[in-house]
C-alpha cells in the first residue's frame, strides 16, 4: 500500500470542521499540545502525518464510541495502560 499523507491545507481544514482549537486538536488525537499539532499544519517544513497518526485520527472520526472502547480494551489486553484525560 502507498501512502501520501494530507497536505496542511488538509489537515486545518479537518480541525476547523471539528470546530476545535489547536490545543484541543492535539489532545483530540493524542499528541502533547498545540505545538505538536502545528508541525503538521505551517512552519518552514511542516511534518508529514504518518500512516498510523492518520489511522488513529480517522477511527476516532469515523468509528462509534463502543468501537473504539473495543479498540482500546484490546490495547489493554496487549499489555497498554491508559487512563481517561
């Protein structure tokens, strides 16, 4: 499979669908503040998502609520320990 990430324009365009600030766009897909989502968004050169970020970001966009509670328990049972935020 080959895979090319969203552009920035993309990705901007996703948060202000969802209506969330840059903060809360970081926290909505797990990475450590408005910060970390802007080097996906601007800068001189801006970060490509990866295939995994992108994977995770989708589900969460697309999958009801006790799906991804499967998703998470499952991650548990890998051996993960998450905590709600």
């Amino acid at each position: 499979m080959k895979y090319t990430p969203p552009t920035t324009n993309d990705l901007q365009a996703i948060r202000k669908e969802l209506g969330l600030t840059q903060s809360e766009m970081a926290d909505y897909i797990h990475v450590a503040g408005g910060q970390q989502w802007r080097k996906y968004t601007g800068g001189k050169n801006p970060r490509q998502m990866s295939f995994h970020m992108l994977f995770f970001l989708s589900a969460k966009l697309c999958l009801e609520t006790d799906e991804l509670d499967r998703v998470y328990k499952k991650m548990v049972e890998l051996g993960a320990s998450l905590e709600s935020g």
